[in-house]
C-alpha cells in the first residue's frame, strides 16, 4: 500500500487524466492524484476503529495480558492530538478551486484507478441523446411489471 502512495505522489500526472480544456495547475494534479476516496482530514472514526482493533485483538494467538496490553498502547495513541490536515496550503487552495468550478466533472476511471477531469456539459449530452426519436421512444406508463 505504501508503494501505490508514494508512486502517486511521485507521478502525479500519471494518475490524472484531464479531457477538458482547463489546464490544471501543479497542486490541482497534485490533490487529485491522490485519487477521489482520499481522507483530506487525517482523522479516525473513533468507534470504527476500536471495533477493528477489538476483532483484531481477539484474533491474537498471544496471553490475555499481552492482548490487553495491545488494547492500551492503542487506545494511548488515540488519546494523542491529531495532527491536522495532510494537505498543503496550496493543495487546499486548488481543491477549493476544482469544487467551486461548474465547468468540469471529476470523476474516477472505470479502468486504472485515475482520476478523470471531463467538460461539466453531461446534463447537455444526455438531454440530446435522449430527444433523438429515431433512438428513443416516449413511454407514457411504466413498462416495467409487463416485461
């Protein structure tokens, strides 16, 4: 997992398809190569994470002493300040910009794991294709129970 991060962030333009006509700036690329699930904030859902440790924990081949003594070193660590956001100053900046900008869409990659910057003109496309007649026709009631 660490090798599939640090590739990303080596080779940012590689994980970023862009198929509109805005350029991206560097930390545009640079946000967005860090795919579409990332976690900007860095924090931990408290009881997600105790219930994983607790599985995890039980699975443990080890005494019942080093099993609890596993379950304190975790819990002193959540107890620790969270260091905040993962991302620089700049790459908050263009993120913001990339949400604020009606003109692009981002999506994920049906195939390769990258990020896709498209024109913002889908609601147009689909609206074409679907007054074409000679394609489509207008149904007035659902057909589905019939077929």
């Amino acid at each position: 997992m660490d090798s599939l991060l640090d590739t990303r962030r080596q080779e940012p333009e590689r994980w970023v398809r862009n198929l509109s006509s805005r350029p991206l700036s560097e930390p545009e690329t640079k946000v967005l190569s860090n795919g579409l699930n990332f976690n900007m904030q860095g924090g931990v859902r408290e009881e997600e994470f105790l219930t994983a440790v607790e599985i995890g924990v039980n699975l443990m081949t080890c005494s019942e002493e080093g099993k609890q003594d596993t379950r304190m070193r975790i819990v002193g660590a959540l107890g620790r300040p969270v260091c905040g956001h993962n991302l620089t100053t700049e790459e908050t900046k263009a993120l913001t910009g990339l949400r604020r900008d009606r003109s692009i869409v981002i999506l994920s990659s049906d195939k390769g794991r990258s990020t896709v910057v498209m024109k913002g003109d889908y609601e147009g496309k689909a609206t074409t294709l679907l007054q074409d007649r000679n394609t489509y026709e207008v149904v007035l009631a659902d057909p589905t129970a019939r077929l």
